[in-house]
C-alpha cells in the first residue's frame, strides 16, 4: 500500500501550477521515499534526486513534453525492425511520412 499511495503523492507533482511548489512537493517525496523502509522506493528517490533538475525544467518550457516525439520514434524504429531484409529504402522512407496520417500505424 505505501508503495500505491507514494506513487499517486509523485503523481501531484505534474499537476503544480508553478516550479516552487514542484519543487516542494518533490523534495518532500524524496525524503519520505528514502525513510520509507522500502528498498526499491529509496532507489528510485536517489535516481528523482539526481534528475531534480531536469524534472523541472518541465516547468521551464511551458510545460512540454516530449513524449509524443519519442512515441513517433519508437515507431520509426519499429519500422526499420520490421523492414529489415528488404532493400527498397524509398518505400521505408514513405512509411515514415505517413505514420502521423494514422493513429495506428503499426498494428496489424
């Protein structure tokens, strides 16, 4: 349970109107995290600690994200995977542009 409840308190620092308040809640996690008895909870604290700054440069930038850009990615890599062996480099080149044309572009 404590594991459950640490992971929706880590939650609420997305939700933060501004970076001090981020921040606040972020160092508090930290602390809880690593006097909280559960070895993989302390690990991941040091490993937030570490990335302290990079998590709230999200602040920084409006709020960005650059999930939707890793997503499309992993898609382009999936691609290649899946074209290995042929060797027309063109028609690979048109699946990558078209994969924004569909929200499933990969599956089936």
């Amino acid at each position: 349970a404590t594991a459950y409840y640490m992971k929706e308190d880590l939650r609420r620092i997305w939700q933060q109107e501004d970076k001090e308040s981020a921040a606040f809640l972020l160092a508090d996690w930290v602390k809880r995290a690593t006097t909280s008895g559960v070895g993989m909870l302390k690990r991941f604290a040091n490993t937030l600690g570490a990335y302290r700054s990079g998590i709230l440069a999200y602040y920084d930038f409006d709020r960005l994200s650059t999930g939707p850009l890793e997503g499309t990615n992993n898609k382009i890599k999936t691609l290649q995977k899946m074209a290995y062996g042929f060797r027309d480099l063109n028609f690979l080149k048109l699946k990558i542009k078209a994969l924004h044309q569909t929200k499933y572009a990969l599956v089936g």
